[in-house]
C-alpha cells in the first residue's frame, strides 16, 4: 500500500538516525518547513524559517542540508524551467504539475494512472537498458478564470 504523506518529525529524526546524522536545530527546522512548503527552494525554506525563528540558518547552510537529504533518498528534488532548484518532501511515487508561469509545483495523486503507467512501462523495452523508476511532469499555467479569480 501506497503512503501518501511525508515523514513527521519523529519519524525524520529516526530516518537521521539510520543514516548516522544527527537531528540538528537546522535540519528538523528545515523538514518543519518543508512540511509546510511540500515543494520548496532554498529560499523559501530560509525564509519560512526565518519566519518562524525556529533556528539560525543562511540560505547556503539551508541548500546544502536539502541537496544531503535529496541525495541521501529522504527529498526528492525538481528543476523548475527558471533553473531553480525545487526539493520535494514526498518521495512516494506520484506525477506533478508544474505552473510555468509561477514556478510551482503541485502533487498529482492518482494510484490507478500510476500504476497503469508502471504496467505499460514493465513491458517495454528500451535495448541496453532496463527500466528501474519513472517520472511525470505534467506542465501548465492557470487558466484566465482561475487568474481572475
């Protein structure tokens, strides 16, 4: 069964433990605030902790906790047309939406198509390769309503 919810803080602090790091100030601040984001850039999560002055951070010290953490499997990460660096808390599997016009990202969640895709994909053959994972952007902006509204 698929959960579709990222870690809380006690269940953070115990995936830091089973990589040997320690549950910091800055990185439970950090995942506190990408709790709240969902999708995040460095920026945004400095300023939101900022914000809420949970702990003292500078936007590279944010960075580099957030590409650990991406690189360590525990966020995933996106790059935004704008060339921007976007971190994911979900690291289930799922597609996104991607505002080019805001650069945002917003979570798809659809079992059924998600496993249709993995169905169709398992049956595939790409030579010299053997497929192990998928990932799906959906890309779009608002409508004229949705703007004005």
């Amino acid at each position: 069964m698929t959960t579709h919810k990222c870690p809380d803080i006690e269940e953070f602090k115990a995936i830091l433990r089973k990589h040997s790091l320690k549950a910091t100030p800055q990185r439970l601040a950090v995942h506190d605030a990408m709790m709240s984001l969902g999708h995040a850039s460095a920026d945004m999560v400095t300023e939101a902790i900022k914000d809420k002055g949970t702990a003292k951070v500078t936007m590279a010290s944010v960075y580099n906790i957030l590409s650990q953490l991406a690189l360590l499997g525990i966020y995933d990460y996106r790059l935004s047309a704008n060339n921007k660096m976007y971190f994911d808390v979900n690291t289930f599997r799922h597609l996104h939406f991607y505002d080019c016009e805001n650069h945002t990202f917003k979570d798809v969640i659809d079992d059924e198509l998600m496993a249709q895709i993995g169905s169709m994909l398992s049956r595939k053959r790409v030579k010299g390769y053997k497929i192990e994972s998928f990932d799906i952007q959906l890309i779009g902006r608002q409508t004229k309503k949705k703007a004005q509204a």
